[in-house]
C-alpha cells in the first residue's frame, strides 16, 4: 500500500456510542428476530443488515455490504521498534531518528522486547491464538519516507492469529437495546511505521520528518464480517477502548496512533462477492462511519446505473463527504516479500516450554503475561452492572466518554446516596450539559466532590429534586460555590413545618374552589394544577409529594 | 510458455515448494519478456539498458536453476540461515536519536531541518510513453 499522506486536521471529538447521523443500516431494518433486551454472552450472528435503494424498481434486489478493517495502532513505548530512539508525538523535525532509522548503511535491526509484550498482550485480549514461533518479512514499495524502501513486517508468519472483537450495536427503538456483535481477527502482526510527509505544492517538493520512522505498529486485521458503517465504528472504538485499558497504545486517532483503513465491496446476498475499494484517510471515528456509509451508497448507485466498480484505493475527504479515487497509474502494487535476513524467528515460551535457567530478560512467557492482564472494558461493563444494578446501555455509555467513569467512580467513592441516583444524575444531567456546550469530562465546571455534596443533600431531605436541579445549574456557572452555600443562599431548603404548608394547602383550596369541585367531580389528574401553585408558592421549597398527600387528605374530608 | 514459469519462479516466495513438479530443465536458460524486464525495471528500479544486460540475467537465473536438481520432496524447507539463532530482545530504553544535523548532512536539499524529496513518486515513462508524471 503506498505510504498515507496525511495531514492531521484538527481535534476531533470523541465519537460517543450510538448515534450516528444518516445511513444506519440498524435503524433502517432492525434485524428480524429482534433479541431481547440486555443479552449478556451470547453472541449472536445476527441477520446482515440490508439495504434498499433510493427509489424502488420494479424486480428491485436488496443489497449487502462487506467491509473489512486494517487498523494501525501505534504502540505505546519509550523507544521504537528496532531501534533506541524516542517514541514522541511532537519533537523538532528528525531528531528523534537514529542511524538505523534514516536507513543508513551498516546498521541492523534490534528488536525491541516491550513491543513484544504489547503485541502478545493484545492478542491474548482479543481472543487470539499467539504464535510461539512468528517471522519478520520484508515488504518493499518506493517512497521518500521509507528511507530503506521496505517495511520490516510480518506477512508469512504474524505473532497471533484467529481472534475475535465483540462490540455493541444500540438498536431498538430508542437506541437503547445494546446487541452484542463479534468480528473475527484474521492476524495481529508487529511492523514499522514510515515517516511523515509534508507536501509543499507550490513549490513543487515534499518535507520528509522520519520521526516517526521505525515506531512500532500493530496491525489488525479484521475479517469482513461488518456491513455497514455503525458496526465499523462501534468495533474500532470497542478495540480502542482495549488498547487503552490494556496500555498497549493510547488509540488516539487525533494523533494518528489510530489508523483504520477499509475495504468495501457490495453484492447481492447469495451472488459471489463485488470488487472491493480500499478507503483511505479515515482520522476519527464519526468520518469512518460516513466514509463507509457513503461508499457503500455510490457503489450500490454506481452498480444499478449499469456501471462498474474499480478496484482502486479511495481517499475520504470530509469537508465534501465524499471518497475520491486516488488515481493509481501503477496498477497493482507488488511487495516483492522475502524474509527479513537480520532477524532470526521470534519464538515465545509458556510456563510449560520455558527452558530452565533462561535470562528473564530474553525470554517472554504468553502464560505470565496472561496472568497480569488487566481489566478489559467488556469485564468492567459487566462489573458495573452488577456492582451497581445499572443498565448494560447505561455501562457502555460511562465507559465511551472519556473520563466519566473515573468521574462517576469518585461521586460514588464521596456520597452515601444510592449507586442508581448517581447513575441518573451522572448520565443524564451532568452528561447533558456536557454535551449541550460541547465540553469533555475534564473542562467540567462540576467536581465530582460537588456533585457527590448535592447529592447528599437530596439524599437527606433537605431539598427537593427539583431544589436540586436548580443548584446543578448554578454550580454550572462556575461562581466556586459549594451546594450548601447556593442551598442556603437561594433558600432552597425543604419547609420542614407541615403546620405552615397545611395553611398554605387549605388558603390554596379557598382561591380556587373551581379547581376544588372539578375534583370532588371526579377529575383526579387536576389535582397537579393545585399542587403546582402550591408549589409556586412555596418557591420549590417543598416536597411535591408531601403537598399532594395534604391536599388529598383534605379533600377527602 | 517457459518466461512463464520463470516469471513464476521469481515470484513465488522463498521458503516455499516451487509448485511444479519438473527437475532442472534440460534445456538451459529461456527467454525472458520484454514485459517482465518492464516490470522488473519498475519494482526494483533498476535499468536493464541493454540486450546484454538481459542476457546477462537470462544466465543468472540458470544458474540458480541448478538449485532444482536437488530433490526436496518431504524436505521442511529453511527459513533463514539465522533460523536456529536466538533472537535478542533490547529493554525499552532511549539510547539513541538527537543527531539531526548529521542525518541532514547526508542530504542533497534540506528546508529546516526536513530532508526535501520530489512530490510523490515519479513513475518510469511506460515504453510508449515519454513523459513522466507524478504519482498521487
């Protein structure tokens, strides 16, 4: 494949789960024998999603897509792969670049043993089968920054094979049912990164930065078991989300530690496969989903007007939405593959091949690193929903914005109210206004300290919920008041005298006795507009409950 | 026919059984196509300028024929010669890197402190094209 060009545009937002706008293949026919809510497990191969096309013909046929994956996730080390330069985002242009990196004659490559570690760590979170022995192979394609003009990987023999991802789709009505989905891994292979290209057009030349040069990357390589855009993107941020609850990489597309490319081809179900398109330029999750979906739409369009699709690779460009052909001349590429020379097999042990008396520090064993694998998002998800009775939606939603659950974890830690009223508040009020001013979980202006005060006070009595609501609001202004001050500024406090609120209840009675006999007529629901002026007139200060059962007890009397 | 299997030959990746099943060809060195010394030429830029040049690979392509006169039926082939060799595992550690300037030294044009390369890939003219243009 012929090295990305690519100039990273922007901070992109974290593309949070379930809603994608336009083209779902989930939301225009939710798959028949819909499962039930909350499927824990099992996983179902559920039915491909279908398409339609815009306007129907007469003998119109449905549509299939395919979509295959390669991500590549930078891995999150000191130094590179082969070599002892640093591993940094930004750094002035070559400097962290070592003789072997620039490609210079004499040098050889040292494999390092974290990148190792990181590749069998993955393997075994997806499920894979690692490979005690793997090979290093050379790829050679010509570009200026791949200053050796091949790529150190592994293509006869990668480190671990035939795994599997299970993601989530939302589907449902409300978006609220999450159906459990698996992609099979066909390979997890260790290679090296090139360099960066800076293309000066108007003067006609290209800035090479080999900075990048030789980090390590993992490649993953799914099956083509996705069908549209949403399952593409919710698989990539599930893996994500893996990389970084296991440290491997920092996954973060913005800066280019996550790389996705896609294959697309469309078919008619039962018929053989289409031609495939490879797209490329894909640097966050939400223009993944478009660029998939909008793919898949211009071959299906491309197909029914009687022409063909190429077999060509395809860039997205975001500001228009659309994938362009990256006019390849070439034809098609050939790597001319040999085994790298300089490196013998990679061989890795477990506890039962270990060879006795071996140094630590040479061999790797799969066994040891299985043991000290950490937490995997599916496994917390699960916890959540035990530990803390919420929904499976409600876990998945905590653990795809950056942040809230650490967040939420510290309200818990602080406040004796109870697991599901922080969920609530957690998900839905603090979330909202989140989201309604675009902000991430760490420029927020509520401490989880403060929110676990305000909590409490619910939690006590002192004030009402609606009393509550109101304190969120002016604890969102960022005065740097704490919610006992704004409660007892603003007097929000629940009247404690029922005597008083009775004599208000019995004046409010007497002011509208229409109200009163509509009542006693047998009209329940109107007792809410008396409770409301109630209400009003006690500024929020009382309990909506208490106020309905007084005014109950004496309209019965 | 023969540039065919020769064609194939240089294809099919090492370590791997040949696929066909004759010995060394008892007729020596065949010919080889204009099409594949163009695809040569392009993979591995290098120029095959003249008819002896080509020649000069139809013969070294014989002599590594003589490889077929061994027979390896039921033979793991090798991977590499290192393959029985430990592969040393380096710690994690900066070592190296901070020598921009000497890098830079090596290159013909430099435009601060990045090394200045055409744009994109220039391909080699076709046999029937004259002009070159640039790769996307």
């Amino acid at each position: 494949m012929a090295a990305p060009m690519q100039r990273w545009v922007g901070r992109g937002r974290h593309w949070t789960f379930a809603r994608v706008d336009g083209g779902s293949c989930h939301r225009r026919e939710a798959p028949t024998g819909s499962t039930s809510n909350r499927i824990r497990g099992r996983s179902s191969v559920a039915q491909q999603p279908l398409y339609t096309t815009q306007k129907p013909r007469k003998g119109e046929h449905k549509w299939a897509a395919v979509v295959g994956l390669e991500i590549h996730a930078q891995i999150s080390s000191n130094s590179k792969l082969f070599s002892g330069s640093q591993v940094r985002f930004s750094a002035p242009p070559n400097s962290l670049v070592s003789f072997f990196d620039a490609s210079l004659p004499g040098t050889l490559p040292v494999l390092n043993r974290r990148c190792v570690e990181a590749a069998v760590m993955t393997g075994l979170a997806l499920n894979c089968h690692i490979n005690k022995k793997s090979l290093f192979d050379r790829k050679h394609y010509f570009y200026a920054d791949l200053p050796a003009g091949y790529q150190i990987t592994q293509q006869r023999l990668p480190i671990a094979v035939n795994g599997s991802l299970t993601y989530g789709v939302c589907a449902g009505k409300k978006q609220s049912q999450v159906i459990p989905k698996t992609v099979r891994i066909k390979q997890i292979q260790l290679e090296q990164d090139s360099g960066k290209s800076l293309h000066d057009d108007l003067r006609s030349q290209t800035l090479i930065d080999l900075n990048r040069a030789g980090v390590g990357l993992l490649e993953v390589v799914l099956e083509p078991d996705l069908s549209c855009g949403e399952e593409a993107a919710t698989a990539v941020r599930e893996l994500q989300l893996i990389l970084q609850a296991l440290g491997t990489s920092q996954a973060n597309m913005a800066e280019g530690q996550l790389r996705v490319d896609a294959n697309i081809s469309v078919h008619h179900p039962g018929e053989p496969l289409g031609v495939r398109t490879e797209v490329k330029n894909l640097n966050s999750i939400r223009f993944l989903a478009k660029a998939i979906d909008y793919e898949i739409q211009r071959q299906i369009n491309e197909l029914e007007n009687g022409g063909e699709i190429l077999n060509e690779t395809r860039s997205f460009h975001y500001q228009l939405g659309c994938t362009m052909s990256m006019r390849d001349k070439e034809g098609k590429q050939d790597y001319r593959f040999m085994p790298e020379p300089n490196l013998p097999p990679l061989v890795l042990y477990d506890a039962t091949s270990l060879p006795a008396g071996a140094d630590p520090q040479q061999v790797i064993n799969i066994d040891q690193i299985r043991e000290t694998l950490p937490e995997l998002p599916s496994v917390t998800r699960e916890r959540l929903v035990q530990q803390y009775g919420m929904l499976l939606e409600h876990s998945f939603t905590l653990l795809n914005e950056v942040g809230l659950l650490e967040f939420f974890q510290n309200v818990i830690k602080e406040t004796r109210a109870e697991p599901k009223k922080v969920t609530s508040w957690v998900l839905n009020t603090f979330l909202g206004y989140l989201k309604q001013q675009n902000l991430a979980v760490s420029e927020s202006p509520v401490t989880p300290s403060a929110l676990a005060e305000l909590l409490d006070l619910l939690d006590s009595r002192t004030i009402s919920s609606a009393a509550a609501k109101q304190v969120f609001e002016e604890l969102w202004k960022r005065e740097g008041k704490t919610p006992g001050q704004i409660v007892s500024e603003k007097q929000l406090e629940l009247m404690e005298d029922r005597g008083a609120l009775e004599q208000l209840c019995h004046s409010m009675m007497e002011a509208h006795p229409q109200v009163v006999m509509d009542l006693k007529k047998g009209n329940p629901r109107v007792i809410n507009k008396l409770i409301g002026l109630v209400r009003k007139a006690t500024q929020n200060r009382a309990d909506p409950a208490m106020i309905k059962e007084i005014l109950e007890k004496k309209l019965s009397s | 026919m023969w540039s065919r299997l020769v064609w194939l030959g240089l294809r099919a990746p090492l370590g791997g059984r040949q696929g066909f099943t004759s010995k060394a060809d008892p007729q020596g060195s065949g010919r080889i196509t204009a099409q594949v010394i163009e695809h040569l030429e392009r993979l591995a830029l290098v120029d095959f300028g003249s008819c002896e040049a080509v020649a000069r690979l139809e013969k070294a392509i014989a002599f590594a024929d003589q490889l077929r006169a061994v027979d390896t039926d039921g033979v793991e082939p090798m991977e590499s010669v290192l393959e029985d060799r430990c592969l040393y595992l380096r710690s994690d550690n900066v070592v190296e890197g901070n020598c921009a300037d000497e890098l830079l030294q090596n290159s013909h044009r430099v435009v601060e402190e990045y090394f200045v390369a055409p744009p994109g890939n220039i391909s080699l003219p076709k046999l029937d094209e004259q002009e070159p243009f640039p790769h996307s």
